[in-house]
C-alpha cells in the first residue's frame, strides 16, 4: 500500500511540473513546411527531412504540389494554419505576387554564403529570395584549338591566349583572324551554326536577347517587379547586333543557310572540331560527349562571357540564373522563421545535405559552403562555378524570365532569320522588338 501511495505521488508531482512546465511557456518542437515544386525530387526532400530531424530535432514537413499547379497550391496553403514556412518563386515577376509574404533575408547564414549577391532577389535593401540551383550559358570554346590558334607563327593579334579576351573587340580581333586562319586550323569556322530554323532559335531570341535587356534594365535602375518592364528601349540592340553578326560571318555555314540549322547541328559541329565556339549553356556537355566520333576532351572545354561591346564588360561574368528562388514566409513567426533559415542552411553547409544536394538533386549550388570536390563535376559545371568564384566579375542575371510572352520570342527568332538572310534591315527588327514587346506585355 505504501508503495502504491509513493508511486502515485510520484506521478502527481510529474504531472503537476508538466503543467507548470506548459503554463509557463514550455518549448514546444519547433517545425518548417517546405512546398516543393517539383514532384520528382519530392522523395529525396523526405531522406533531407527525416535526416534533418534526426540531427536536430526539429520537424520539417515536405508538401509536393502537383505539375504545374505550384502558384494555384501555394495560395490556397497560404490562408490555412499549416502554411508552407519555406516556399519558392521564379524570378521578379513572382516576388512581385507574393512580396507581402517574403522575409528579408539579408541576415541569414545562407545569403551571407551566396557566391554571387547580385543574384539574389532585392528591393531596397532588403533580400527576399535567394537562387539554390543556377544554370549558366556563355560561349562555350575547344581550349584545344584555341592554343592551336594562338601557337600561329601569322597569326595578327598581339594575345597569347583566352584568358586575354575579356571584351567585345578583342573576341572580334581573335574570331576574324580565326577564320582567316580556319584551313591550317582544320576548321569550317570559328562559330557553329547560329540554328535560327523555327522552334530552334531559342539560343538567340531568348538566351542572346537576355543581354541587352539586362543591360537596359540595369543601367536605368528599373524594378523588376513593377510595371516598368512593360516597355523597353532595346537601347543596346546594337551591341546584340555585334555579337549576332559575328556568329553569323565567322561561322561554318553561310548565313543564308541558318534557316535549316538546329541546335544539334550546331553542338555536333563543335564534338567533330569543325569549329571552335559554340554559344551554349552547361546542359550542353552532353550533347557534345554524346556525339559519335567525339573528339573535344572534357579538360578542353571553357567558358567565355557574351560579350557584345557594352560599356564595362570587362567585368561582364556568365549568364548566370535560374527560376527557383528559396522564400521564407514573413507571417510565420519569428522562431518559425529562424528555425526554416537554419534549415535551409544545413542543407547546404553540412555534409549530408551538400551531399544531396549534388549527387540527388543534381544542382549546381551557388555558394562558397561548397569545395569544388563537392561540386558537380562534368566540365560545364565546373567552369560556371569557376566564373561564379572570380573576384570582379559579376554574373549577367537571366532577365530573359520578364520576357511578356511566347509569341514575342517567336516573332523576334522570325525577324532575326530575315535578317540573317538579308530580307530585313536592322532597324526594322529594333523597332519590331519594342513595339511587340509592349503589345505582348499588355495582352
């Protein structure tokens, strides 16, 4: 009897501190809502939250929408009590809808560690999305056949190798002496075919027109998120022009052709060396190896910026973007929020999570937690976080993303042919880019 009387006091007073305990605010388990985007990787989002609590103790709940049903999935998430904390948008457009909800993030660890700030998502001084996979394209060259070049004995430009080549008039010089030089180099051109046939053409009408878009929007301090994208200037077509002609005249086929070129005619062209450029991003790298007869050694593969005569470019990095931007909700509260930011920066600081984050999702991460062991390692990838490292050189964001609509690219990639065939003036295709550009913006 006595120790059933001890025993239930025991369990009296246990009871009674549990409820001390609770009346004064006792800690509660923390926990982070992800909304994931992508339905396939939704699995490998449960291995990092399961791991996740397990070191940690806090519970992070994965909540994958369905294909194409991310924004329509947030918004009705948005108004319940398990609102995501951790959620995602896809560039300035998507801050512009959901900026009431994005946090500043200008404090945590995870944007402190972003190799290159000026891809984050800002407005003032506050920083409300931060890229956590980039992709980057640039003009892609056989380091093999530019030594070759270089080694000429005739040949007519003062520099001894790429390295040297950071501007417009300098890619010129080397690429018009190239094709003067293109029988003892072994090559049908410098530049692989510029693909303009229809549906083919993205490589110019929306990857190349990235360039003088970013350049006007920058220059001229627009928001990104507000209306003033609606109109541009196209104030820098004449730098495209610059580039476009010299992908066009130092080329393996005529420019009259380009009409039937593909983008696999043009990455077959650089695998078999019948040039030495190719204008791509780092996706590419397998349709080069994957070409027969593939002769370009993944150690030879390199990465120059498009350059096309802007002001400055000297210090013109990669195309460097993405449409995946990590937002932390600004209405959960404030541990809520540390807790998600602590989350997100574990997954790319640990060793479990860079794990993953390689060799799972397949990212190329951008940021200074990760060695270049930890890193993708196919050469394109390689070289877009070598060009993301360099001190002085700032990334050209992908800006290609404010673009109004399908048709527009569509109608420029028509007028670009045209005019590579010579049936259009170039001062017709400026004026049909800005005038499109506000019509479809305004649809």
């Amino acid at each position: 009897m006595k120790k059933f009387i001890k025993v239930a006091a025991a369990v009296a007073m246990a009871a009674s501190s549990a409820f001390m305990l609770a009346s004064c605010g006792g800690k509660k388990q923390l926990t982070v809502r992800y909304l994931n985007f992508k339905p396939e990787v939704a699995g490998v989002y449960q291995e990092l939250a399961d791991e996740y609590e397990k070191e940690t103790g806090v519970k992070v709940i994965v909540e994958t929408a369905a294909n194409n049903a991310y924004e329509s999935t947030l918004m009705s998430k948005m108004s319940t009590k398990e609102a995501p904390t951790l959620f995602q948008i896809n560039g300035p457009r998507g801050y512009a809808n959901w900026k009431s909800y994005c946090a500043d993030l200008s404090n945590t660890e995870i944007y402190k560690h972003l190799s290159d700030k000026s891809l984050a998502i800002t407005s003032g001084k506050g920083v409300y999305g931060v890229p956590y996979v980039v992709e980057g394209y640039g003009i892609i060259y056989n380091k093999a056949l530019t030594d070759k070049y270089f080694a000429l004995s005739s040949k007519a430009v003062p520099y001894s190798s790429m390295e040297e080549v950071n501007n417009f008039a300098k890619l010129k010089a080397v690429a018009d002496d190239m094709q003067k030089n293109a029988k003892v180099l072994g090559i049908d051109g410098v530049f692989a075919s510029t693909s303009l046939k229809a549906g083919e053409d993205w490589r110019w009408q929306t990857h190349l027109a990235n360039l003088p878009v970013y350049y006007e929007f920058k220059n001229n301090n627009i928001d990104l998120a507000s209306d003033a994208t609606k109109k541009i200037k196209f104030q820098y077509g004449k730098e495209f022009q610059n580039i476009l002609d010299l992908y066009l005249n130092d080329s393996t086929v005529d420019r009259k052709a380009v009409g039937t070129k593909t983008v696999t005619d043009s990455m077959s062209e650089f695998a078999l060396e019948k040039c030495v450029m190719v204008q791509n991003g780092n996706w590419a790298w397998g349709q080069v190896a994957g070409v027969s007869g593939n002769k370009v050694l993944p150690e030879n593969v390199k990465y120059l910026p498009i350059y096309t005569g802007v002001e400055g470019e000297e210090s013109q990095g990669l195309c460097i973007g993405t449409e995946n931007f990590y937002c932390i909700n600004a209405k959960a509260s404030a541990e809520e929020q540390k807790a998600t930011a602590d989350f997100i920066y574990w997954l790319y600081s640990s060793d479990f999570g860079k794990n993953y984050v390689t060799n799972k999702l397949g990212f190329i991460a951008p940021f200074d937690t990760f060695s270049d062991s930890e890193r993708p390692t196919d050469p394109l990838a390689v070289e877009i976080s070598k060009w993301m490292s360099k001190p002085g050189i700032t990334s050209v964001a992908w800006n290609f993303t404010l673009f109004p609509s399908q048709t527009f690219k569509d109608n420029f990639g028509a007028s670009l042919l045209r005019y590579a065939q010579g049936s259009k003036s170039w001062d017709d295709v400026a004026a049909d880019v800005v005038s499109t550009w506000e019509k479809e913006s305004n649809m």
